[in-house]
C-alpha cells in the first residue's frame, strides 16, 4: 500500500513539472515571435555600402532561365540556341569564374 502511494505521489510530480515545463516553453516561444515582430533590426537592412556589377558579359541571343546570386557570386542559367548553359561571375568585378554546359 505504501509503495502505491509513493508512485502516485512521484507521477504526480512528474506531471505538474511536465505542465509548468510546457507552460514555461509555449511563453519562452510567444515572447520570441513578439520580440523578433518588434526588432527594427530584422525589418531594414542597409545595403548601400554593397558595389554590384552590372556589366555581365552574355551572349546577344541568350534566353536567361534564372538568376541566383550570394555575397560573392552571381549564377545565371541560360539558353542558346538549345543549348543550355550555367556560367559563374564574380559580383566585385564582374568576370567570369566557371561556366558549364548542360547536356
């Protein structure tokens, strides 16, 4: 009898503790979500210091399918006369790193 009593007494333990740890962790995520709606920080981003190159070097008949770009480089996906092609440039001075043919 007194060992029925120890369990309920620990499984209800462990169930108010489960319950303040749920309650505690669905506060720690609304909090989160309200001070990350409220951080001007995330909202504006400053981009002015940034020099894109804006003479890229294609083919006069290409059909560009895509353009993909990172920090350093600019991944554009094109076609020429059926031909496909993925070539990499570099955003500081705007020549070619690697270019690929698709088969």
């Amino acid at each position: 009898m007194a060992d029925n009593q120890n369990n309920l007494k620990g499984l209800k333990f462990l169930v108010i503790f489960m319950g303040v740890l749920i309650i505690a962790g669905v506060i720690t995520i609304i909090s989160t979500i309200i001070y990350r709606l409220n951080d001007d920080t995330l909202l504006t981003s400053d981009n002015s210091d940034i020099d894109i190159v804006t003479d890229i070097n294609l083919a006069d008949n290409a059909e560009i399918q895509s353009i993909t770009s990172n920090n350093e480089t600019i991944t554009i996906y094109y076609a020429i006369n059926g031909d496909d092609f993925i070539e990499i440039f570099s955003i500081k001075d705007g020549k070619n790193i690697k270019k690929f043919k698709l088969k």
